[in-house]
C-alpha cells in the first residue's frame, strides 16, 4: 500500500489532558488493533524528535475518518497539531502492531489497559459492537485519576447498551470523592473475580512498559498461556 496522503479535519482537548486528533481516510486500509506513523509535511514547530510520531488507530475501520489520541503535552507535534490550519496534509504509513482483534469471536477479549494504551482498544471495542459481532469483551483501565480517563464516558455509554461489554476503570487517586469505580492497580484478584474462565480470552496488554510487564507476569501466574497473550509497550 505504501504512504498515503491524509489531511487533518478536526481536533479537540478531552479531560484536559488527551489531544484528539481526526483526520479524512483517503482510502486507507487498517485492522482494527493496528497503529501507524503520521508525519506532518508542512510543520510550524520542530523539536529533535522530529515531525512524525506512532499513534494507534482509535476509530473502527467501519469510519469514514483515522482518529488518534495523545497525552496534551507541549510538544512540538502537538501544538502543531493544533495550531496548523484545518486541511493540513500529512502521510501516515503502512499499518502494523502487536495487538490485531482476534479474528474467532466465540473466544472472549480481555484488555488489561494503561492511560493512553486506551486508543487501539477503542478502535477494536467500536468495530465489534457496530459490526454486532458476538465477543464477549472485558476492558480493565487504569489512569492515575479521573482525568486522564481518555473515551471513559463513551465507553461508559457502551457498557450499558451492551451486555457483552463489560467495563471496569480504575485510578490510582483515592482523593477523589465522585469516583464510582475501583482505586489501584489492575490485580490479579480484579481479574480472577470478573473473568468466568481466565484460560479461555486472548487477553490484549497496552500501556506503559512497568505496567505491561506487572500484567503479562500476572497472566503467567494464572497460567495463561503465552500464546493467548498480545502486548503493545507505549
């Protein structure tokens, strides 16, 4: 397929700490769980990393628009982002990456996910319920608080509309009074409890490197086997 050409259309802040950024599709083909490089072609900024980053695929293949998401920081890209004019070019590669959906949905998806390892897992959450696919899905997060909770609310939404969908976040900030859901680290007690057979799902792991490796060690724990196991280190 080679580099295509896509132009920005859209971007936005959520929970003032995640940089939404969508851009038109130009008939680029991905898998839903895949990621790809976007370099800026005409940028106001540079830094020494240079004008092209690897994001993963937030929205489903089933969009008409390449959706991604990155931490709000003051980095060049990012205020490229979002200072450069609306029908910006820009070329996104050929996609790749470690944690493409399963293809047997009878067999269950387990997504043990850190902070903005969120993005690949919404592009495969999306596909499945707008293609009405039968997984049985069960989405464990965990942020340092409320709000660096990237599509919480969108997949909220989700998990009441579909009782295949089962949501559980967590944060690490116990301060936080209005929280309704778990604090702390994802455990292996969280998941032995809300999982019915743990041997069965292929389990999806994206986020930072401690955090990745505490999950894989716990699945290996509980005997899970390697082969079910697809990692993403952000």
């Amino acid at each position: 397929m080679g580099e295509k050409i896509i132009t920005l259309i859209k971007r936005e802040i959520t929970g003032n700490r995640n940089l939404v950024m969508y851009f038109d599709r130009n008939g680029y083909e991905f898998l839903p769980g895949q990621y790809a490089r976007i370099t800026l072609l005409e940028p106001i900024y540079n830094d020494e990393e240079g004008n092209s980053r690897l994001f993963s695929i937030a929205s489903s293949p089933t969009k008409d628009y390449l959706m991604f998401t990155t931490r709000a920081i003051p980095s060049a890209f990012n205020r490229n982002i979002q200072e450069l004019p609306i029908g910006t070019p820009a070329s996104i590669s050929e996609p790749g990456g470690n944690t493409v959906l399963h293809s047997e949905p009878s067999i269950p998806a387990v997504f043990l996910i850190g902070g903005i390892g969120i993005t690949p897992v919404r592009c495969m959450v999306e596909y499945i319920l707008e293609k009405g696919l039968p997984y049985q899905t069960y989405l464990f997060y965990s942020n340092p608080d409320a709000e660096s909770m990237a599509f919480l609310e969108e997949f909220e939404k989700w998990a009441e509309e579909y009782k295949n969908f089962k949501l559980f976040p967590t944060i690490d900030d116990v301060s936080n009074k209005n929280w309704k859901y778990s604090f702390g680290y994802i455990n292996k007690e969280m998941i032995i409890k809300n999982i019915p057979n743990v041997h069965e799902p292929i389990y999806y792991i994206v986020g930072p490197l401690s955090m990745v490796n505490a999950m894989e060690q716990i699945l290996l724990e509980i005997s899970v086997k390697p082969e079910q196991i697809k990692l993403e280190r952000f």
